[in-house]
C-alpha cells in the first residue's frame, strides 16, 4: 500500500512550481523527520511534519530561484499577467456574445 500524502501536496508544489516527484519526496523527508521526535500516527507528530514539508518547500523554492540567477520569479508574474489577460478577454467576449444575443431576442419579438 502507497503511503499517503497531504491532499495539498499537488496545489502547493504547482504554486511553488516544484515538480510532484520532489514535493512528495520532501513530504516523506518531513514525515520521517517527524517521527523521531513524535509518537507515529499522533496528531503531534503529524503537525510537525507539515510544518517541517513547509519548510523543505518553501527552501526547494528559494533554491530553484536561486538557480535560475532571478528569472524563474519573473516568469512566474508573467504567466499570471498573461492568464488574467486571457481571462478577462474570454469574459468579455461571453458578455458580447450574451449581449448580442439579448438584442437578436428583441427585434424578434
């Protein structure tokens, strides 16, 4: 049976852009971590580990920033800028096509 990981694990390690393989791997770390110095299975020991698989990730994150000498942050705002831009292009193109629609509606009636 394949050990179970936090249900935020896939959310967070796409927020924190480190791939799912690693994040799952940090998550053993922190649990194993964990374990030493809690009682296995105890809500103790449990919170220790998410707290420690915080930790690992937020410090996989600032090393990759690290690596990438800066442009890894920048291209992280570009992607949101351009997502909200696309956004907000489809919502306007849904309000005109709804508009239109509510128009060709009068003039039959």
């Amino acid at each position: 049976m394949k050990p179970r990981t936090p249900q935020l694990l896939p959310w967070l390690a796409k927020k924190t852009d480190i791939p799912e393989p690693r994040a799952e791997a940090l998550w053993h770390e922190a649990r194993r971590w964990a374990e030493r110095r809690a009682r296995r299975n105890s809500p103790a020991c449990h919170e220790m580990a998410l707290n420690r698989w915080l930790e690992l990730m937020r410090a996989e994150s600032l090393r990759e920033d690290a690596v990438s000498f800066g442009w890894r942050p920048w291209a992280r705002i570009q992607t949101r800028f351009w997502g909200w831009v696309l956004q907000t292009a489809q919502k306007n193109g849904v309000l005109s096509a709804q508009n239109w629609r509510r128009v060709g509606l009068l003039r039959l009636n």
